[in-house]
C-alpha cells in the first residue's frame, strides 16, 4: 500500500497575511502574466471564485509541459488557507493524490507574514520522485507575489 508523503516550506514574506491571502482570492489569473514562462494559462471552469468545489484548469511547465484541473477543496477566511486538490490532469500519472495548501499568517511584530505551502501527494508508484520541484516553485512564486504586492501598494 502506498504511502501519503507531506512536504512544507515556510517563505517569509513583507506583505502582510491577509495581502496575500487577497492576491489568490481575487487576482490569480495574475501568476499567467507574472510568471509566463512557467504558468501558461489559467481559467475557471465551474464557479468564477475561490469557492470550495469550484473548479480550475491550469496549463503550465514546471518540469515539462503539462495540465491539470484541479478543484478548491477547502477555504478557510478566518486562518487565510485555501487548500487546492488536482482531480484530473498530466500529474495524476505520477501521484495518485496531490493536494497543495496554504496559509498565510501574519508575523507576531507586525511586519509581514510567513506563507506556510505545503503539499499532500501518494506516488503512483516507488519510482517516482517526491514532488520538491513544485515546493520550490511554489515558494518562488510567492516571493514574486510579495514583490508585486510592494509595487501595488
């Protein structure tokens, strides 16, 4: 029986929780702009918002050309996570579940936030390597965010 593996990275960031938070609430179709060369397109499927169960299509190459639809299985306003599982998609060839999160939490003194990702996947096979190349990617992006962030503000 395969096993369920969790990474995690916390990336500290100026912006403050609620910033980010707001920046994939309201402005995600931004990251295909700031990050073209790796988020290729992104679009709702079903529902037009972050709502739970709303549903998304992403094209993007991360470690190659690939796809993925992949659904919002839990919003959390009041802890500022949202927490995205793929249902279908290039990368279910690989991991058999692949869900990513995360939250963001203001720091203690006020100034800025820690952005803590996460990710919960089971390989389809031994084979197959966990999943480190999207925890990194993940925490660039948000280091990008928090810039674009500092420029908006």
């Amino acid at each position: 029986m395969a096993q369920i593996g969790k990474l995690s990275v916390a990336v500290q960031m100026k912006s403050s929780a609620e910033e980010f938070y707001g920046f994939f609430r309201k402005k995600m179709d931004h990251l295909v702009q700031m990050f073209h060369e790796k988020v290729k397109s992104f679009k709702f499927l079903e529902g037009d918002d972050f709502t739970p169960g709303c549903l998304m299509h992403w094209s993007y190459d991360i470690v190659g050309p690939a796809e993925a639809k992949a659904e919002v299985a839990d919003l959390d306003e009041e802890n500022k996570s949202i927490t995205y599982q793929v249902v279908e998609g290039d990368i279910l060839s690989q991991y058999s579940l692949f869900k990513i999160k995360f939250q963001a939490s203001d720091d203690v003194v006020g100034l800025g936030a820690t952005v803590n990702w996460s990710i919960e996947f089971e390989k389809a096979d031994e084979n197959v390597p966990s999943p480190e190349v999207y925890l990194e990617f993940l925490s660039k992006i948000s280091m990008g965010i928090d810039a674009y962030l500092a420029t908006t503000n």
